[in-house]
C-alpha cells in the first residue's frame, strides 16, 4: 500500500474512498507547477483539474499561479472527516424525519392531494420478507446495500446467500454494514456471504435493518429498529435515495474486515474504539458493541491515552482528530 511522505500509510487515516486514490498520486507534486504534475500521471491539464475537484472542494488541494499545494495527510483527513461528520449529520436528521413521516404519508388516501405529492410505498405486515427481497435482486437491476443488526439469527439465511451470489454473478455490487458483535456471533455466515462477493464492513452497532435494491426499491422496519412485524416498501427514488445517502455515510465510517473474516485491521478496532468514545458512550456500552471484554476496553482506552499524551477521553477524541485517526 503506498505510504505518505511521513511513513504512514495513507488508507489508515480513513480518508473517504472518492479522493484517496487521487490524494496519494498528487500528494509527492505538491509545490509543482500543475502542468508538471499532470504530464507526470500522463494526464490532459483539463482532465487533471477536473478530476482535482473534489479535492479541491474539500480543501484538500489548491491550484495558485499555476502551482498545485496539497496539504499533509493528517490535515487532508481532518478536513475530510470534518465535512464527512457535517454530512452524516444531515443525512442522519433527515433520516429521523422520514422515520417521522412516513407512516402518516403512506397512510393517505384523500383523493383531493394529487397523485405525485405521496410517496409511493406501502406499509405492510409481510411475513416473507426474504422472498421479497430475493424477487427484487432477480426482477431489478442496481447495486444492493444490506444494514443487516441480526439477519444471521433467521432461517432464511440461505435464501439471501443465494441471491446474493446470483447478483454478484451478475456483476452487481452488494455491500453490507454488521455490528461487531457479528465477527464472533456468525463467523460461519459472514465467511460464506464474503466468499460469494459481499463486500462487508462492521460499525459498533448497527441500529436498523435497511435493504436498498437499486434506484427505486427499499425496505425498512416500521418503526425503525429491529422488532417490528411491519415493513416499509418504498419505490420513491429520492425517498430510496435519501435512505443510499445515509447507507453511504455510514460505509465510508465503517470498519474493513480482513480477509478470511476473522478479525478488524488494527487501525479500524481503534478508529471505532475512538468513535465511541467520541460519541461518550460508557465502557460496559462499548464492550457489548464492539464484542470485546470491559476489562479490554479500559485497557485499549488507556494505552489510547497514553499514546495520545491526554488526560481525559475528549482530548483524546479532539487529538484523534487532529491526527487523523477517526
């Protein structure tokens, strides 16, 4: 993996999957001409400046005179989480208010609102969800996103993996978000739906089931969570759009798993150990989300610490930060 100019490898600052490819290549042309740069990656001046925008957007990289900067990568991850955490912030109370409305949209039937003012979905009570599901992925083109809490405990299992293999045969991307806890719940499970080409990723708790198929399909618990017998089909695609938005944000968070799915990278376990106590949830909470024991926890959080030269766990989030490693 390539490394930055002070030795450290660029991925393990998290910087988002869009723009770290491109920082890595433009990163050692700081403080040269732009058109050095460009012919340097064999690329048109115009295709490089349009490719730089993102960065450029973020910050992260500035053209003066002629001349392209790019800042340090601790500094390029801080910016980037900075609009990263703006974004999921967003995308996380809008998701509230859908969570909101929703029922109450769905449920309207007054013939005097105009048929594209509703959303077009269905609340329903659907025991075979599954099915459903496993019909979409045949009948629909499109990428599938899974937030998948607990789908390891069911019977039905099988029938995803099957579907999933069909789609990823198919050349479709499938992603999915576990919690932790996952890793030694259903090692079996997430070897098998990794050997058929899902792409997985874990976050400390995962707090909704979520299934997008494509632009246009979606499916959610109604309430949101886990224990609802109700379900949410939704086909509107801003709707379906706003749910692959907060999906997204919360992928680009998430921890990799590493091959053969046994274990998080080191620099994941602690970037989600840092993000919980971020967020200040307490040892024993951390403990059941990360699947680890409390008496590890305080251990990590203390070497955390200490490697950190803090004395509290805010400065250890705000030197995190301020290193990148969230």
């Amino acid at each position: 993996m390539a490394r930055a100019e002070d030795g450290r490898t660029v991925a393990a600052f998290g910087l988002p999957d869009r723009v770290e490819p491109l920082y890595r290549r433009i990163l050692p042309g700081s403080g040269q001409p732009v058109e050095q740069v460009a012919a340097s990656l064999l690329l048109p001046l115009d295709e490089l400046l349009a490719q730089l925008r993102p960065l450029l957007a973020l910050s992260i990289a500035s053209v003066e005179d002629g001349v392209l900067h790019v800042v340090d990568p601790a500094t390029a991850t801080s910016r980037a989480l900075a609009q990263q955490a703006e974004k999921l912030l967003v995308a996380s109370r809008d998701l509230s208010r859908i969570a909101d409305v929703l029922p109450g949209l769905l449920e309207v039937r007054d013939e005097h609102v105009p048929h594209e003012q509703l959303v077009d979905g269905d609340v329903s009570g659907m025991a075979d969800v599954p099915s459903l599901i496993a019909q979409w992925v045949r009948e629909n083109r499109g990428d599938l996103s899974f937030l998948r809490p607990d789908q390891w405990r069911f019977p039905s299992e099988s029938e995803m993996a099957v579907a999933v293999g069909n789609a990823v045969r198919a050349g479709r991307r499938v992603r999915a978000i576990y919690p932790a806890r996952a890793l030694r719940e259903a090692p079996e499970m997430l070897r098998t739906r990794a050997a058929i080409g899902e792409d997985i990723r874990v976050v400390p708790s995962v707090l909704t089931r979520l299934v997008i198929v494509g632009p246009r399909r979606a499916i959610v618990p109604e309430p949101l969570g886990v224990g609802s017998e109700r379900r949410v089909v939704l086909r509107q695609p801003a709707v379906v759009g706003m749910f692959q938005a907060y999906f997204d944000l919360l992928w680009e968070s998430a921890g990799r798993v590493e091959a053969g799915v046994g274990r998080l990278p080191e620099h994941d376990q602690r970037r989600l150990l840092l993000a919980e106590l971020a967020d200040g949830v307490k040892d024993e909470q951390i403990a059941r989300n990360l699947d680890i024991s409390l008496r590890t926890v305080r251990r990590r959080v203390a070497a955390l610490m200490d490697e950190l030269d803090v004395d509290t766990r805010f400065q250890a989030g705000v030197e995190a930060a301020h290193r990148g490693w969230l």
